[in-house]
C-alpha cells in the first residue's frame, strides 16, 4: 500500500506532495475531510514505536490545552488524534511496511528515496 495522510490546507503538506510527485497508485487523504479511522490509526502505531510519535506537539490545540504541562499516555495520544485531525503529525507516509512520519528534511529525503527505489 501507498498512502499518504495530509491536511490540503496546509502549505507545508502541499509543498512535500509537490516536491514527492506522488505516484498515481498513491492514496492521498486529506484528514481533515476524511478523518483518520482508529483502524488506519492501528496501522501507522503498527509501523512506529508509540501513538507519541505520530503525535504534533506543534498542533494550536496541544497550547490551548496545555498537554504539556500534563503526563500524557500513548493512549492518551492515541485518543488526541482521533479526536482532532491537527494532532496528527504530518504528513504521514505509508510505502508498504515503511512509515515516514513529519515534515523534517531527513523524512522528506528518505521519503523521496524510498519512492524512487520502488
């Protein structure tokens, strides 16, 4: 599977997809009209090492609630993101049995990487 999970608002998310070329057997979903599912969520925790990971602590609502003043459970997170598509750190990418989580420049490149060995 190919998929890629992004927010079409965001400048950043829009940037990466261009500068990816996504190919055409690529999903794209956009979180915010169709939000994650707990299975998709089950999925991405399957590839990563903990809900924390794929977790924004950049996201406005993480401030507004003041989760880090808070000892978060990575059910704790898992919920977040389920809750409000903006905890979901982003993008998130899925080439088979590989995750690329973020928007850093080393995920971006080995994102880029990975598609075009495949």
């Amino acid at each position: 599977m190919k998929k890629m999970y992004h927010l079409s608002t965001c400048n950043t998310c829009a940037r990466i997809i261009n500068e990816l070329n996504p190919p055409d057997d690529m999903v794209l979903q956009d979180i915010k009209s169709e939000p994650i599912s707990n299975d998709q969520l089950e999925e991405m925790r399957r590839l990563t090492d903990s809900y924390e990971s794929l977790f924004s602590k950049r996201a406005r609502h993480y401030k507004e609630l003041s989760l880090k003043d808070k000892n978060l459970s990575d059910n704790d997170y898992k919920n977040y993101i389920l809750e409000h598509y903006t905890f979901l750190k982003r993008p998130v990418t899925i080439l088979h049995d590989t995750i690329f989580i973020g928007n850093s420049k080393k995920v971006i490149e080995a994102t880029k990487n990975a598609l075009n060995d495949q």
